[in-house]
C-alpha cells in the first residue's frame, strides 16, 4: 500500500468509482444512495482545498449532481 | 540457415490527462448551460482537451486516430450528460491529431509510449484502425456501462497490449484491484 497517497487523490478515485457504480446502475433508490455518498466526497474534497475540475467519466449526469458542485473551488 | 527477422515498426499510444483547471470549470459551466441553452454549448475540442484524450499513431505521432462517440444530431452537452447517465452511442474513429496537437500548444504533457511489433502485426493492427474509420463496430461509453469501450480501452479492444507484463507496473495501476468488477458490453448483470 503507498503510503503517500493523499486522502485528496483517494477521494478523487473515489468520485470515479461512484460514478462508475451509478452507471451500472438503474435502479433510483440505488442512484440516490450513491448521489447522497457523491456529495459527501464532494463537500469533503472542497473543505480539504479541491483545485480541480473532475472529467465528466467521473461525474453523474447534471440532474444528480449535488447542488455544491459549482466548481467555485477551482482557482 | 536461419531467415533473418524483419524490422520492427512501431505503433505509437499517445495519451493526455485533460485541463482539469480553471479551462476545465469554463467547460463544465458551458456543458451545463448548453443543457438548457445550445448557443452556450461547449466545442468538442474543448471537451477533449478538459476530459484527456488517447489516441494511436502508425506514423510516428504525424497522424493520430482517436476513438470518440458519435452523438448524431444531439449537442454535445447532451451527449456528454446521456454518456454520464451510463447510456452508450455508436463509435466513430477520427484522425485526431488536431486534438492532440491543441494540448500540446496548451501545455498540456501529451505522454507516449511506443509498441514494438514485427511487420505483420503492424499491418494488421493498421487494417483494423483503418476498417474502424470506415465504420466502427464498438459503441462509445463511459467506464462500467453496456457499451464497449472509450477511447483507451478502444486500443485494447482492438488487441493492442498496453502494459509491459511487469507485476510492478500492474501492481501501480491505480485502484486496478479496487474496482472490483467492470462491464465491457451489453449484457444483464
């Protein structure tokens, strides 16, 4: 395990793993779920001074998202 | 007396993570606008170089052919969000060296690396690149949906080996072993 691996890169994959689950996924109770964890990552990367703007492979479509991912944390 | 071997040639991977920057918030806001307003949609270009791109090049990188989604008659913000709601769309192969040479003048690092084939493989791999232009048989998504592949896993489903072999390099693959399922086509779970 690297032990070097900052919990920013960590949330980062974890965004594109949930995005992934979402997709394989139909079933709306299942989708919440994973935008409800989406949107604790989100909240978290920003409080831990996000700079980035995720690609869309590792977003969920624009009616998921969560209301705070406005990018503002992009500088 | 042994025949000597051919020359090798040369299959080139070239790949770019993306402007994930303040370029790629200004691409995102214009995806959403675009949703609801089309003179606010974003470039495919734009897309590309915010997202990454991977692309093969059978002529040292002067040429470079990248796998994309064929959209049809929507925008692209309504391709990307359809893409993001794990829905697939039929592929189309592009020369993109364009796409690569716009990274490039953003500064964006456009990594390669080189595949070292026999002649025969060569020509064959550059067949099946040139039958895909013509008409691809993949359908574009997004990882882990009912489609085929996007465009790094485009080049391994055509069969072109990307990792060394070496249990190190695999091993460093990030989270290879995290996910641990990923769908490649259409099929019920």
């Amino acid at each position: 395990m690297n032990l070097f691996v900052s919990k920013t890169w960590e949330d980062e994959q974890r965004l594109g793993s949930l995005a992934m689950e979402f997709r394989s996924s139909r079933d709306p109770g299942k989708r919440r779920h994973i935008a409800d964890e989406y949107a604790e990552v989100v909240q978290r990367l920003i409080r831990n001074g996000w700079n980035e703007m995720p690609p869309p492979e590792d977003q969920l479509p624009a009616d998921w998202m969560p209301r705070s991912f406005d990018g503002s944390w992009v500088k | 007396m042994a025949q000597p071997l051919a020359r090798c040639k040369v299959i080139k991977v070239l790949f770019f993570r993306g402007d994930r920057g303040p370029f790629g918030k200004g691409v995102y806001d214009a995806l959403r606008s675009g949703l609801a307003d089309p003179r606010q949609d974003p470039t495919r270009l734009d897309c590309l170089l915010w997202a990454g791109h991977t692309g093969v090049s059978f002529d040292l990188g002067k040429t470079i052919y990248g796998f994309n989604p064929d959209g049809g008659r929507l925008r692209i913000s309504e391709v990307i969000n359809y893409l993001e709601s794990g829905n697939s769309l039929p592929g189309v192969v592009i020369d993109d060296t364009g796409v690569f040479q716009a990274a490039a003048a953003r500064t964006l690092e456009v990594l390669e690396f080189d595949i070292i084939v026999p002649p025969l493989t060569f020509d064959e791999f550059e067949q099946l690149v040139n039958v895909e232009c013509k008409g691809s048989r993949f359908r574009y998504d997004f990882p882990n949906t009912n489609g085929d592949c996007n465009c790094a896993t485009w080049i391994e489903r055509l069969g072109l080996p990307l990792v060394t072999g070496r249990m190190s390099e695999l091993v460093l693959v990030a989270d290879i072993a995290a996910k641990k399922s990923r769908q490649f086509g259409a099929c019920t779970p």
